[in-house]
C-alpha cells in the first residue's frame, strides 16, 4: 500500500461533497475495493455542514494514503470543485481521471467499465441516453420529462452530439482532460457537465457513451433544484458564445499530446 502512495496514480477518482455523510462511506469502501492498480480517490468538499468533510478526514487516515481530500473554504459551486480536482489530479500524474457524483445514483462498479473504454476514445460518459441506458425505475413521469428535456435543450444549443448531454459520469484520459485544460472551465456550477462535453466535441476528441442505470440517491437531499436548471439553461448560450473560436483539434493531435 506504501507504494502506492510513492507512485503516481494511474487512476484519480474525483468525487466532490456537499452534505453527503450519510453516503460517503459506503461510496468510498466500494469504490477503494475496485480491482484497479495505482488507484487514488480525491474528495473534493465544499465545507459542508453536515461534517462530511470530517468523515472524509478519517477515511483518509485509514486508506493508507488512497483517499485524499481537499477542503475547499473559497466560492462554492460544483464546477469549480471539479476544476479544482482535475488540477489536483493532473498535477498528480494520474493517467486516467473519472468524476462521479456522491450520492450513489452512478454505480461504483461501472467506473470499471468507463475506464476500459479508454482503451479505444478520449472520454467514456456514462449515459443514461443511449441503448441499455435507464433511469431508475421509481422516477415519476414529470421528473423524467424534466431530465429529457433539459438534456435535449442542451444538445440544442450546443450542437452537441453526446445523447446525455447533462451527464456527470465520466473518464476522461489525461491527454484529452489536458486538452480541455481545468482552466479554460468557467462554469461555477451544474453547467460545467455542458462545458466539458462542448470543448470535448469543439476539440474533436473521441467521446464515447456507455450505457448505465441512473439510480436514485442512497441518502440525504438532492441539490438539484428547479431554480439551478432555470440558471443552467439560460447559461447555455453564454457557453457557446464563450468556446465559439475554439477550432477542432485532430486526433493525431491529442495522440501526440499523449506521447509528450
């Protein structure tokens, strides 16, 4: 295990928190399980009240080195988490960085799945939109008509061609995360899902959507609300605006990147 730590990771799970104590235990013990050489797990909280920045502290103190977390106490907001965490990530030298959120709604086994995918692309997107993809079953008519709608709306505005546009499961190579670079992001929330799959598709990077089931959170409260996806539409145009001179970039070009 000491080795582990000494090497760097070739797999960075990014996870960021807020108010999820209740899930974070079980979602860390099933994910430092996974049959995956060289892996890390970053916390990423955002000073949550419930302490589970604090329950995260005592899991890394028991990983011998696997967990890592980083107590964010500047502006909140679920896009500048994830920046943070690909900076920390990619500063680590991980090969391979997958994010995912804390509720348990993506299944820890499938990020075995997203990773072997980038065997053969740049971003493997866990996909509720696609053939073999589901939601949970106890989700009422108006939940999943506001879902397909607001996925729809995006793929509108952005041209995108990722069927689950809003998406928040994802392994991305370092090549292709280097690429997008944690600093060009700038959506503080939600919106950097849309973002991210925007500068993938502009940078030309392969993007490949692999099936999963969308569960419903094991615990505590979504902060998913009607209000976040009102502002999350209406930034959708201001992101294209944004990213509009940014041109395709070849895969050789992301292929030699890999090799520098």
């Amino acid at each position: 295990m000491a080795e582990n730590s000494r090497r760097p990771p070739r797999v960075v799970i990014l996870v960021p928190t807020y108010n999820e104590a209740g899930n974070l235990p079980v979602l860390a013990g099933a994910l430092l399980a996974l049959p995956l050489p060289g892996l890390r797990l970053l916390i990423v909280d955002d000073a949550s009240p419930d302490g589970t920045g604090q329950r995260a502290d005592e899991l890394a103190a028991a990983s011998e080195g696997r967990l890592s977390i980083l107590h964010r106490t500047g502006p909140k907001g679920l896009g500048l988490a994830y920046r943070d965490g690909f900076r920390w990530a990619l500063d680590q030298g991980a090969e391979a960085i997958v994010q995912m959120d804390a509720d348990l709604s993506h299944a820890p086994a499938d990020v075995l799945r997203l990773v072997a995918e980038l065997e053969t692309c740049d971003v493997a997107v866990g996909s509720r939109y696609v053939a073999g993809g589901q939601t949970d079953e106890h989700w009422g008519r108006g939940r999943l008509a506001l879902s397909r709608s607001a996925n729809h709306l995006s793929r509108l505005v952005l041209g995108l061609k990722t069927r689950d546009a809003t998406a928040g499961f994802k392994a991305w190579r370092r090549s292709a995360l280097e690429a997008v670079g944690p600093g060009r992001i700038r959506s503080k929330g939600y919106l950097i899902q849309e973002e991210t799959a925007f500068l993938s598709q502009r940078l030309g990077l392969r993007v490949h959507e692999v099936p999963i089931l969308f569960a419903d959170r094991r615990a505590g409260r979504s902060k998913m609300t009607m209000r976040i996806k009102l502002e999350a539409a209406a930034g959708l145009l201001r992101l294209r605006l944004r990213h509009r001179r940014i041109g395709a970039r070849s895969t050789r070009d992301v292929r030699e990147a890999e090799r520098t």
